[in-house]
C-alpha cells in the first residue's frame, strides 16, 4: 500500500523560503508523475511543479523562477524549494503521485484535474506581507 506523507510548510515573510517534502512509501511503479499542487483561500486547486520518472520537469509560469522542484529517488521523497516567496502563495500544499500520469500530457501540463491516485495530506504556506 502506498502511502505519501508530507513535512514542512509554515509561516514565512513575504521573500522567504520554505522547503516541502513528500515521500511515497510502498511506491513501486518504475513510472511515475509527481507534482504538488497548492489550493489557495477561495481559489480551484492549481498544479504548481511536476516531475516525471524520466527526468522532465515541469512548472507553473505563476511559479517559474522561483520554485525548484527535486527528487532523492534512494529515498523515494521529493522536494519543493520555494523562494521569494509572495503572499499569493498563501495555500495548502498537496504532494500527488501517479504511475499513469506518466504517459499522459496531463503531468506536464500540470493538470489538476487528472485523477492522481495517491495524494499526500497537505501542509499549509502561509505568507504574510
């Protein structure tokens, strides 16, 4: 059984850095799409970085430049680097893994609407200007 368990987030200045970490145990799958997606206060659900198990990386333009997505595949955890940090990054982070996904233009196109089979529990940002 695959589990996906998140850590970091928090509360940081406009301009800060926070770094999020996600590892899927009990993932076997040689493929693999995972991307975090954030849902802001009133706002749909948004994909913001994703990475494939081939390597190709994706990333929101609303986030280009300033986030940095990254993977320990020894540790099976992948990380979300994020600087500069602005208060409309205020949302809850969702870490999201799928085998098939991979196949599919829906992880570089950082579609939220794909139906990702597993999902972490979230970690909220929060930045106060």
């Amino acid at each position: 059984q695959v589990q996906v368990l998140q850590s970091g987030g928090g509360s940081v200045q406009s301009g800060g850095s926070l770094r999020l970490s996600c590892t899927a145990s009990g993932y076997t799958s040689r493929t693999y799409c995972m991307t975090w997606f954030r849902q802001g206060p009133g706002k749909e659900r948004e994909g913001v970085a994703a990475i494939d198990s081939d390597g190709r990386i994706s990333y929101a333009d609303s986030v280009k430049g300033r986030v940095i997505i990254s993977q320990d595949n020894a540790k099976n955890t992948l990380f979300l680097q994020m600087n500069s940090l602005k208060p409309e990054d205020t949302a809850v982070y969702y870490c999201a893994a799928d085998p098939v996904a991979f196949f599919a233009v829906a992880c570089m196109a950082l579609d939220s609407n794909w139906p990702y089979a597993y999902w972490g529990q979230g970690t909220q940002v929060t930045v106060s200007s």
